[in-house]
C-alpha cells in the first residue's frame, strides 16, 4: 500500500481540515499544520493560519466546515445503527476528501 501522501504533500493539510471541521483532528496533526505555516505561506505567496490557506488553495466557502460536520453528524447516526459501532473519524475523513475535494 502506497502512502496516501505521496506526491500529494497539500492532501494531508485537506484531510486534517475535514478532521478539524468535525471536531477529531489529533494535537500532533495540528501542531504539524501550525508548524508548516511558514512553508505553506512561502509556498503559495499567502498569509494566515493553515485552515484559511487550505480555504484559499482549495477555494472553500466559509461555510464548507458546518457543511462537513452536519454531513458527520447525521451519518455517524445512521452508521451506528447500521453497524453497531461508531464511525471512524479518519476513514469518514479520507473518503470525504477523496469524493467531494479532491483535485488531483
């Protein structure tokens, strides 16, 4: 299995802002995007925190986070009752980037 970031460096900060949107991204994933600012402002000649970079990169609408979290929301519900178990956060989060924000 490749690595899913593999050629695709920008894909980690995406997933990590589904996982922000919905309340499940892991302090060392934050504190790796906190700490990839200055690069990321070098590298796409932006300023701002790593969330509005990812916005400006990807084109996302302020809006697109609570679109995300009802989208987890209402699905984590119908996924328990189907399977018994909770989802997992960062399988909902790679599938969801992978269907609707990909761009490669």
């Amino acid at each position: 299995m490749t690595d899913r970031y593999t050629d695709k460096p920008f894909l980690r900060f995406v997933d990590a802002y589904v996982l922000k949107a919905i309340g499940h991204l892991d302090d060392a994933t934050e504190t790796y995007c906190k700490a990839m600012v200055p690069q990321l402002e070098q590298s796409f000649g932006v300023t701002g925190s790593w969330e509005r970079i990812v916005e400006q990169q990807m084109k996302f609408g302020s809006e697109l986070p609570g679109q995300i979290r009802k989208i987890w929301t209402d699905g984590m519900v119908r996924f328990k009752q189907g399977n018994g178990t909770a989802p997992d956060p960062v399988q909902f989060a790679y599938l969801f980037v992978d269907k609707n924000l990909r761009r490669d």
